[in-house]
C-alpha cells in the first residue's frame, strides 16, 4: 500500500524567512511525487511534479529515494504563499489510471 | 482550460436522504475521480473511473456509489446518508494513458452536511 505522510499540520513564518514543508512517503514501486496547492476560495491545483525538476513560484522539491522524502522549499516565503498544501503520490507503472494518493495537508501561513 | 464543474455548491440533506452530487468535465478527459476532503485527514479517494460504465472503488468506498454514463459526467451518490458523511467532496479529471502528466483538474467542490 502506498502512503503519503505530511507531518505538520500548520506552519507559520514570517515574509522572507525560508520555508520547507515536510513530505515523507511509502511505496514500494517507483513513485511520482507532485505537490498541490490550494488558495483561499480557489481549486486545488497542480503545483509542481518532481519528474519536471522545475522551480514554481520560488518553490523547489527534490524526491530523496533513500530518506522517502519530496519537502517543498521556498528560501523567501511571500504571503501570497499562504495557502494548504498537499503532497501526493502515483505509482509510475502506468497502471493506476492516474490517480492519486495525497497526504494530510500542511497550512501554511505567511506573516507580514 | 479545463473546467470541471460540480453543480452544488453547498448542501444540506438529513440522515437516511439519497444524495446525488454531480459533476462535468469540458476536456474530454477519460479518466475522473471522487474525493472526499477533511481536516487532518487529506484527500482520500472514493471512487474513479477510467472509461464510460467503469468504475473502480478507491480507499473509502464504503457508502458511496457512483455512475459514469457519460464520458464527461461522473456522479457520486450517497445511497442513504449519515451524519459521518458531512465533508466536502471533491471530482477531479485527468487525461489518459501516455499524455497523464499526473496533473488531476479540480472541481469547486461540493460542502455537505448531514443533520
């Protein structure tokens, strides 16, 4: 069974201080790891994909196969990054028809 | 741009109510998804189907069933719901096989409560 574990449910800093939300997983295939975001009153959407390798928003993450680990950074964090942010996972065999397995969430707060 | 639409906002049923939740894609998209979204717990999948009149149940189907008559309309349904069935549900669409990036496209979402 595969598992996506965030470990803080709310994390707040201040404008400009770096940012790392936390992303553990299980699995014992090959996995791909994305992270979502969502906004206040907005949909939940794709924020980056670790197979692109690219930088969104400021955001990096960078898939750890030894530790298990897809942690989102953000050297200088803004508030409009003040969002919920989910973790996920997919098996990359190709036979899960796409879908998902996110984590618990992790809200991140950004004060001015 | 893809739109996925659930066409109820907000709803309140009352324990042992059938409960329809609907929901429509614009992009074509074989593949569509049902979630149920709460606090501390995530996403966690209800059920999702790949292709019309196929379903697969998902972690939590217990409940739940759905209906894919249409390749570009997905319903959830609560058969008779309860009270632990309050949440807010959201569907999602993706594209198929090789063209998948992993991107799944969000609806609003759908706030149910259960009296």
């Amino acid at each position: 069974a595969q598992r996506v574990t965030q470990p803080e449910k709310l994390l707040s800093v201040f404008k400009g201080a770096p940012v790392e939300l936390k992303c553990n997983y299980s699995y014992s295939g090959s996995p791909e790891l994305f992270w979502y975001v969502q906004y206040s009153r907005q949909r939940l959407q794709l924020l980056l994909r670790h197979i692109s390798r690219e930088s969104i928003k400021g955001f990096t993450a960078d898939l750890n196969k030894g530790e298990t680990s897809f942690h989102l950074k953000k050297p200088f964090a803004q508030e409009e990054d003040s969002a919920m942010y989910y973790c996920a996972l997919r098996d990359a065999g190709g036979t899960s028809y796409g879908k998902l397995t996110f984590g618990q969430g992790t809200i991140l707060t950004v004060h001015p | 741009d893809v739109k996925v639409t659930q066409s109820s906002r907000y709803l309140v049923k009352r324990t042992g109510e059938k409960v329809f939740l609907e929901c429509v894609q614009d992009m074509d998209h074989e593949n569509m998804f049902w979630y149920r979204q709460d606090p501390g717990l995530g996403l966690r999948l209800i059920y999702f189907s790949y292709d019309v009149k196929m379903k697969e149940k998902g972690d939590i189907p217990e409940g739940y069933s759905v209906s894919r008559e249409k390749k570009e309309r997905f319903s959830l349904i609560l058969e008779s719901a309860s009270t632990n069935q309050t949440s807010m549900y959201l569907c999602a669409s993706s594209r198929p096989g090789l063209t998948n990036t992993g991107e799944l496209f969000f609806g609003e979402g759908s706030r149910l409560t259960v009296l």
